[in-house]
C-alpha cells in the first residue's frame, strides 16, 4: 500500500475541471454570473484573507445552511471586525467538521502553512498569523501562488472554464504578466451558458453581456445563428479545446431537436411575454447549433450533471444528445446521486466519459465509492480525477484526498486479486494525467 500510494503521490496531474480565485475578494461580474476571473484573462484578486477561503461559494454556503449568518458590519476591514467575524465563524466551523470542503482546507492550512483548520479551531495556533500569511500570498499574485502550488502537486495544467469576454480577450494581453503565468497553468474551456441566455429584468432570455462583444443584438432568429457561429470563430482563433455547461441546474438536461421555423416563433413569444416553455425551446435551439459545431470540430463537452435539482440533473436525460452527436465527447461532470446511472452511460457509449469533479470535496467517501464502482466496470480510459475548487488551498485539499482515495481504492482491487500491481499503476497513470491529455489534446 506505502509503495503505490506513494508512487501516486509522484505521478503528474492533469486535473480536468478547476475554478481557482472563485471567492469574495475577486469579486463578481457585472452582467454575467460568476466570477471576475472567468471574464477577465489575468485577474488579480483583493486584498485576500483566511475569511475568503471560509466563505468561498462552496465551504460559506454550507456555514449558511447551518445556519451562520455574516455580523451586522458585513466586512472584514478593521481588526476588530475580523475578530468578531472569526468569533462568529467557530461553531459553525466546528459543526462542519469532517466534512469533504472542511477537510480540504484544513489539510491545505496544515500543508502549506503549517497550522490547520482545526489548530486555529483550539487556539493552538493563531488564526491571525495564518491570515497574515494568506494575505501574504495572495498580494504576490494569485498565478505566482497557484504556480508554486502546483508545482508541489505536481499538477502540469488545470482546466478552467472561462466566459465569452475572457476568450475574446486573450489574444490582447502582452503586458499582462499575470495572464502570462495564469496561461501556463490553466487550460480554458468555454462555458456555452453565455449562448443559452442569462435572465435579466427585460426579458426571460438575455443577450445583453454579449451586445458589446460580439456587436449582436438578438431580436430574430437569425441573430441566434449570427452570434453562436461568431462564438464559434473566437474558439477557433483562440485554439480553445472544449465546451462546459451548467444549465444542469437551472432547467432539465434534456435538449430535444427544435426545427428553425418553431425557434423562431418561440424567440418571438419569448422576447414578448417571457414564456418559460418558449425559453426552453429557445435554448434547445441553440444547443443544437452549439452541439453540430461541437460535433463538426470534435470539442469534448463537459456536463454539470446530479447535485442540484433533482432529478432534472440526471445524466440519463443527456442520452438523445449523447446519440445525435457521436462526435463529441460527453464528460459528465460530478455525476452524485447518479454515480451508475452515468457510470452505465460510459459503459455503453463510446463518446460519454466521466469525471470526479467535486466529489472529493463533498466527502471522499464519495469519492471513494464513485472510484471503487466505476473501475472495474467503465473502461479506465473513461474516468479523469479533478478538484472543482474554489481557491487554491481548496485545490490543495482536493487533490490530496483524490490522490488517497485513488490509492486506497486502488489497493484493495489489488488486496482482492481484481487487479495487479502493474495495471493499478497504469490505471492510476490514466486517470490522474493521461485520460484528460487524450480528451482534451493538452499533451
Ligand atoms: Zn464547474
């Protein structure tokens, strides 16, 4: 077990879906949803602290469904306000104990500064100092920080899902000596919900955030043609090698066949009134432009499936997709609950994979099922290992607790005579580096 597991601890990492700098100090975006680092090539964060680690979308949300609600003041710039935010952070803290994303930074505090979560939890250590030392690092830079991180992981790339603006952008960025780091450390993938519409207070379906970009403006269906081939000439320009989706969580994950002339007359009723079924049309429209490019150029397509609303997340749902588009890869991301369902979608198409993405940090039990099922069963080729992280410390934690549960699960299919050495190390090869180098052709 020493042996392998410490094999694996050796072996490069491809790590297949990232969201690094997803925290308060970045900052949202204006008009589009998420992050200033998926808008803009290069981003700095603030002024970064331990409380913006804490209160990173994914650890933040789970305190606040415990029940933890920000002090009165709402910030975090005097002494005295940290203090009060760090006294009202520790019961929640303690309850969230054990848990994958409590694990992750207290792993991460531990590796990289030397004193964990639960240190500063029991006063053993100061949680001052360790937010000193966040501070510290983040003021060096935010790609300089990732780059030392994952030269420690050995992590070669991570994939990063980035807006529209952001491709547009990059080809612009010779001064940006962020962006310069950032590039040889993150691989961007295109995320299409750009395409599909963002809701705005004029109309159920938006475009607005592209108008300045692309010089669209959608009032018929030809703008819709117009705007998902110009998003199309700035992948290519750009040599982006994929396409992401989260619609998963906002309407269901089956895109059905919408004719042109149908479109039409739903972009028309959409525009008018907001009919939410004429939305839906709508963007099954665009998907399937989005989906015939995809299958014209072969980009692999990865898919928020499972964790949030039940069960419209379902993989199962992708299946007429997954059938209409041999050419493009399906990689389903997280999968949980459906860990079979999408583990039995691998087994029998050629063009669905599978990605452990967030699972590590929801609970590495999870992990470790999802792992123990899936080899085995789903051809090792077909499963890539990523973190899904909102910062880097979270990646940290992550990535360790991907690379135990892959040596325990790894080892007892050896312990149990289902494997041999050899081809666990293979497998383990696979799945961390070489599985995600073939999909998404970043060598
Ligand atoms: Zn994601």
């Amino acid at each position: 077990m020493e042996e392998l597991r410490q094999e694996i601890w050796e072996m490069p990492i491809l790590d297949s879906h990232e969201h690094i700098g997803s925290i308060p100090s970045t900052g949202g975006a204006a008009g589009i949803p998420g992050f200033n680092e998926d808008v803009y090539p290069g981003f700095e964060p603030g002024p970064t602290t331990i409380f913006d680690l804490i209160l990173s979308p994914y650890l933040g949300g789970l305190l606040n469904s415990l029940g933890f609600k920000m002090p009165m003041t709402h910030t975090r710039d005097t002494a005295g306000q940290q203090e009060q935010l760090w006294k009202a952070l520790i019961p929640f803290l303690n309850k969230a104990r054990g848990t994958g994303l409590y694990m992750a930074l207290d792993k991460a505090f531990d590796g990289l500064y030397g004193a964990s979560l639960g240190d500063i939890l029991n006063g053993s250590r100061d949680w001052k100092a360790l937010s000193r030392a966040v501070e510290y690092n983040y003021q060096r830079g935010l790609y300089k920080w990732s780059g030392e991180i994952f030269k420690r992981l050995k992590i070669q790339y991570a994939i990063k899902p980035v807006h529209l603006p952001y491709i547009g952008a990059m080809g612009k960025q010779d001064n940006n000596d962020s962006y310069i780091l950032e590039q040889n450390l993150f691989l961007p993938v295109f995320r299409v919900d750009d395409l599909l519409g963002y809701p705005d207070q004029a109309s159920i379906c938006g475009w607005k955030h592209l108008t300045g970009l692309m010089d669209i403006e959608v009032h018929e269906i030809r703008d819709l043609d117009d705007m998902v081939s110009k998003a199309f000439i700035m992948l290519k320009e750009n040599n982006i090698r994929a396409i992401k989706q989260l619609q998963a969580y906002t309407r269901p994950l089956r895109f059905k066949k919408v004719e042109r002339d149908r479109a039409a007359s739903a972009l028309k009723r959409t525009l008018g009134n907001g009919d939410p079924m004429s939305k839906i049309e709508v963007q099954d429209y665009i998907m399937g432009l989005i989906l015939e490019r995809a299958n014209k150029t072969k980009l692999p397509f990865q898919v928020h499936s499972g964790m949030a609303n039940l069960p419209d997340s379902n993989p199962v749902l992708l299946r007429d997709s997954i059938e209409r588009y041999p050419e493009v890869n399906f990689i389903l991301l997280h999968c949980y609950p459906y860990l079979s369902e999408a583990a039995f979608l691998a087994r029998s198409y050629r063009n669905v994979y599978l990605d452990t993405a967030w699972l590590a940090l929801q609970s590495p039990a999870l992990l470790y099922k999802a792992l123990d099922e899936w080899i085995g069963f789903v051809p090792y080729s077909k499963i890539c290992l990523s973190g899904d992280a909102t910062s880097v410390e979270e990646c940290y934690g992550a990535m360790e607790m991907t690379r135990e549960a892959l040596s325990c699960v790894l080892h007892n299919k050896i312990r149990k005579g289902e494997l041999d050495r050899e081809l666990a190390f293979m497998i383990a090869r696979s799945l961390l580096h070489d599985n995600a180098a073939a999909l998404y052709a970043a060598g």
